[in-house]
C-alpha cells in the first residue's frame, strides 16, 4: 500500500484527492501496490468539518509527519511554508509530487539536491504545462536529442487575455476583466501579466532541456500589459496574432531565453493555441519539431499530471539523478537571428524618426493609410540583423530627439 | 555497460546506430551505465564491407544472440522473419525495442505475454507517430484518466498526399507521385493509401488507451484513393480540409474505431496538421483534450524513440506489466454521433436523389451553382442522427434506382 499525504486541499488538492481515490486499486493487479490517502494539512480546520475525510484533515505539519506516509503531495502554492514543508519530508525520506512551479524556479536545485541524497523522488511535471506531458517527454523520451531550441505558451490567463483581444477586439482592460470574472485570472494578476510566471515556468523546462541551469531572474520578461488594439491590427495586416511567447534557444556556448508579446502566424501551430490553453514547441536534432499543446492549469489537468508522478513513483519509475546536477548557464537576452519587428515610436518629430528608421534599416516599411499610426507616433515593420540593431537605432534617436515612447515587438516568421 | 544489438541497418537502423554511438556516455555520471553497440544483423553482409562496424557486421543471428547482448533493437520492419527474432530475443532474456507497428499490431500481446514472463521489457514507442512520445505519455502521465477518445492522423504519406491536394489542387495521381519521388510514399502504396497502417497504428493506440485488444482487423479502413478534388472544393466550401484521420472513441462498452478521410475544419489544431507531420489528439476525462504532434516517420525522428525506449530498459523505468493485459474490445464500426456528412450520389435519376435526401434528412443542403456537382452526381450536406440514417436511406434508394456511384465523408465539427 502507498500511502498519500496531501498538503492543501484548494481546487488542486481536491483534484489530487479524486483521481487518487478513484484509482486507488489501479496498480493492484500487476504490482501488489494499492493507494491510500493518509492525511490531509489545511490550514483552516473548521472549514473541513463536514468532509468525508474530516479523520484525516489536520492543521499541524509534524501530524502529517508521524503519519505513515510514503508520497507527500504538496498543493498549497508559494514559496513558503511550501519549502520547509518539502524539505523536511525529502528529508524523512517521503518522496513528494509538487505542481509548485515558485518553488521549483526558486528551489528546486536545492530540493533535488536533498531528494537525490536521501534516495528519494522529487517531481513537478503539473508545474509546467499543467495536464501535458512535457517534462517527462523531454528527459526521458527526447533524451537522445539535444535539443536546440523550445517556443511556448505557458500562461493561461495572458493567453486568455490575448485571445479575446485578438478574436473579439477587446481592450487589454477589458478582457483582463473578464478572465477574472470567469477565474482564469486572480485578482492581483500581476504575475501573469508581467510574464513572471512564464518565466518561471521557462526556466524549469530550459534547465531540463538544456541540461544548464537557467535562473528565472535572469530571463527578460516583457509581460502583455502594454499591448493595445493597434498592435493587433498591425499584426492582423500580416496575418498574425500576438501570443505571450516563452523561448529559450541554445546559442553557441550561451542560452536565450526571454518572455514577451510575439507576432506568430495566424495559421501557424502556436497561432492556433487559444484561450486558456498552453504549448511547447520543442525543436529536437534528431526528432525535429514536436508540439505538445493542452489545458496549462486548472483543478483537474493539474491533478492528471501529478497522479501520473504519484503513479511513476509507486512504480518505481525513476528519473535519472544527474539529470537535474547543472552548471549555471551563461545567459543572453538580445535575439541574435535576422527578424521582422514591429517598432512604435512616439516623438515630437515624426519626420526625423521616419528618416531614421529607413536609414537604420535596409527592409523598413512605415505603416500608413488604413494601417498607419495616429498623433505623435511612428509604427514601422523593419527587418533587423539582430535585436541589438534596434536597440543601437533607438539610443542614437534619443541623442537627437525627444522619445515619448517606445515599443517594440518581434515576429516569428518560421 | 549496456550492449546493444541491431537486427537491420537500413534507414532507421543507421539512425539508431548514430544516436547510440553519440550518447554512448550519456548515463555513466549517474548511473554508470554507458552504452556500448555490440552486433548488427543485416540481409546481406557484402555491402558493408567499407562499413567502419564491419567488425560487428554479421548477417547470422545465431550470432547475435551468442555475443554479449542485453538490449535488441528491431529495425527490420515486416512481420517475418522480425517475428521469430524478437521471440528467441525474448526467450533469451533480453530486452526488445522495436518500431514495427505490423509486427505490434499482429503480435504485440503475444510477444508482451512473452516479456512479461521473461522478466524483460519489450518497448515499441517508435511504432506509432515516430518521435511523438504518444504512447508514454498514455501510458505513464495519463494514467489518472479514462481515456474517452483518440482522434489522430498517423500517416505522414497520405497526409502529405491530402495536402499537396488540398494546397496546390493537385489531383491525387499526381500527388502520390509526388510524395514517391520525394520518398514519402513506397513503390507499392497500398497499405498507406488504404489506410491498412494508419489502422495498425490506431489498434496500437487504442489498446493502449482504452486497456481492451482492439484488433486492427476490426477496424473499418476507407483509404484516400477515391477522395478526388470535388470533395476538397466542397471541403473548403465549408472552411474546411480533409485529413486521413484515424478516431477510436469510448462507446458505452463497446469501443468505435475507425479510419477513413474526414472534413476538419482548416482552423482546427488538426486541420492544421500538414505534410508529413502526425498528430494525436487525446480526450481524457481529467486532463481534457491533450494534443502531440510532430513527425510520424523518417531516420531520425524514429530513432529519437527508439533511444528514449533504449534509455528507459538502461535506467530500468519498466512499464506496469498489467497494461497490456486486456481483453478483447466489443468493436463497433458506426459512428453514433449525429454530424454531418457530404454525401455524393450517381444515378440515372437525380431528380429522385434529391427528393430522398431531402425526405430523409430535416437538414440537408444539396450543393448547386459554383459548390454544385454535375453529370448524373448530386452532392449535399446532411445531418444524420447517426451513420446507421445514412446507410439506411442508401439502401432504400438502392430499391428504387441504380445507384452508380456513392460516397459518405464526414465532417468533424468539434
């Protein structure tokens, strides 16, 4: 019998707890395991006082501890108590299931380090991509590959957010309230928003993909809360839509990873991710391009992905411990390939940023007419050889004018 | 060290014997295991003699299973003699890894049957969707869920084919042409064309997602061969294109399986599946939908899978033995949804036709002007309660008139 300790019991710890019980005779017949669910920590126990499972509903950490308990599943969020939590049962030798994707950027070296040393698992596939396979398929299915690069969609709530902006002409305001109202976004959206929790979520599948540890502090996030409908109307003119991409790309010895609004194709694979959905676009040398795509978050595509860890873990399935022991990667934040941008600049001289943007690039075309630009601003498409030839553009524009404002925005063209 | 033995070098056998040869250290630092390529049976011995494998060239397996072998990988394809081959390998204790889906789709239970009692495992995750890791992530990340369906297109011939017809309006002989010069398709194209490997791959699939022996005999296979242009203008008429898509669904007890040419509609995740790229598409009852795409054959994305199963036996992850232990599924091959269908119908009497159609279905719109069929055809749009509505007014229609000609495709609108 495996015994499971659930630490909270919100929308995802109550998913865990029916998957968990109604499977819990699943492994019986081939391998003599049952599952059993043990106890469960809330921090509010009056709450629980109706629950079937008000025996086993505690408030007390060092309860879950004396319990007997093999997996510790942990679904309370944030970086502490969370940490201490985890570790202290790593620790006691309980393997634990996390879906904590804070922890795991923050952490989670640490953590497998202490897992590994105790003869134990530490797993987290719900913390990126909620309900898709993703971790798993790249350290163990994908492991032949060195894999060069990874294109994602990794926040639900922006990509709801960009999706009604897209497909309805909402405001950014607007349609941020009707995520919340629907609850696919929280009420400080922030982390959202501002592309944090892409970005911690990138760094976890860049570690594992590239084998380098890539600190989510040093990814560049660009967050959504700066597109407006005109930025859509551009990027329709160029049959693209804007998603919040999260890409990291081996370059040479370094690793690039940033998270920031992108035009795609409209009919590309990531262009045809909507609403609530995530996707990994992982580009492999041997396999190729291979796209996993499905519910990013959420009480039940959450639970779907950590039973699959309980389950590996009950079967003894482990992953390789030297798969997570990596050398910090050197980071770069500027895109190095020749691509399409989008630039608006605002100024009190349209001429003079006009003139510039055609001398600065040899592929420049300044939107007008139906698609053009209002008042004090500049919307260009311009063909770049790298992201520095923008920035480089931009800093001589501010020694020779006044910029109200600045936005840029890449398109991915393959 | 593990030792690997290769049964064939053709394509993918050199794939695999690149992969090895590259991540040969990949597991010594964790687990000091390394891999070494111990024998390669081929057909016929003289044509690697300038090989640098010379040495472990031999073209008896006798001696294959008397070297120091602990890992067999079939890359010969066909049933015989692979079958004989991976049995002995089995019986000797030795773990088999293999990507054909003929020999799995014939065999695979009796050969697991085998595994199981030897004590060894036999992994075939290359045999459906080639570098799609689709299998595993059924089998181990999904294992929370009751699977409700697969939709998925798992052959990159006739999707290629079904795209240059789609894309360049070319007819299909001259597709097919086109796809055998650039060696997507074989000289011989019937078991892609007919849709006999996509139903292969499914029965895989499906035994695996539903836990009951869905046999590949009992699925119903309407190949591509008669799909002609008038279907992709009626296709398109509606937004839609046209996929071989291969679906198995969930019905009561009974498991739907099938594969014939479908309308998608173009915007859709697998309308957006071109070429040679295979897609599944997964239903789980708590994930939702899940979607895995990428390439579905070819050297190195087969070999990708091969590699990832080769890891998993070395890191000893074993699948649950149970898993593939099933009883036979009640199969049934109508589609019991209501949808709706294009139906093309010649006769001598169209008039009659159209008076049945329109009798028989509350909503059926029969295609005139620019849409509209000509000759002795009429094409329309119906809705059926089920495909048991359409077979039925097919058959009265036959009591009244001759019927030259019928075809049915349906259209997936969700």
């Amino acid at each position: 019998m495996a015994n499971i300790a659930m630490l909270g019991y919100g929308t995802v710890g109550s998913g865990v707890v029916e998957l968990v019980c109604s499977n819990k005779d699943k492994f019986v017949k081939g391998m003599n395991v049952g599952l059993k669910l043990s106890k469960i920590l809330v921090r509010d126990i009056e709450k629980y006082s109706g629950s079937k499972y008000r025996a086993k509903i505690t408030d007390n950490f060092d309860e879950v501890m004396k319990a007997d308990v093999d997996i510790v599943v942990e679904a309370m969020g944030g970086v502490y108590p969370s940490y201490d939590y985890v570790k202290r049962a790593l620790e006691s030798k309980k393997h634990v299931v996390t879906a904590n994707k804070d922890l795991i950027a923050e952490h989670g070296a640490k953590l497998l380090d202490i897992a590994n040393s105790n003869g134990v698992e530490l797993r987290f596939e719900a913390s990126v991509g909620g309900g898709i396979p993703i971790l798993k398929s790249i350290s163990d299915c994908l492991v032949g590959n060195n894999i060069r690069s990874v294109k994602a969609i990794l926040n639900g709530t922006t990509n709801f957010i960009l999706s009604k902006m897209n497909d309805e002409g909402m405001q950014y305001e607007d349609a941020l309230k009707a995520a919340q109202e629907l609850g696919f976004a929280e009420a400080d959206p922030s982390s959202d928003v501002l592309g944090l929790d892409a970005a911690r979520k990138l760094s976890i599948l860049s570690t594992m993909a590239f084998q380098k540890k890539v600190d989510w502090k040093e990814i560049n996030a660009i967050g959504i809360n700066d597109i407006d409908s005109d930025d859509f109307r551009y990027a329709k003119g160029r049959g693209c839509s804007i998603k919040l991409l999260a890409i990291s790309k081996m370059a040479d010895e370094s690793i690039y990873a940033s998270v920031a609004p992108v035009m795609v194709r409209a009919d590309s694979q990531l262009g045809g991710i909507h609403n609530e959905y995530n996707a990994v676009l992982v580009e492999g040398d041997a396999v190729g391009d291979v796209m996993f795509s499905g519910k990013g978050a959420g009480m039940m595509p959450t639970a779907s992905a950590m039973f699959g860890d309980i389950a590996d873990i009950i079967q003894n399935r482990k992953e390789n411990p030297m798969m997570f022991d990596y050398e910090p990667a050197d980071m770069q934040n500027l895109w190095e390939k020749e691509s399409r941008w989008l630039l608006r600049v605002r100024s009190g001289s349209r001429i003079e940023v006009m003139k510039k943007l055609g001398d600065a690039f040899s592929n420049c075309s300044i939107l007008a007419g139906e698609f053009g630009a209002e008042g004090d601003e500049v919307a260009a498409f311009v063909k770049a050889k790298d992201e520095s030839q923008i920035d480089r553009c931009m800093d001589d524009l501010k020694g020779s004018i006044e910029l109200k404002g600045f936005k840029k925005i890449m398109v991915l063209e393959d």
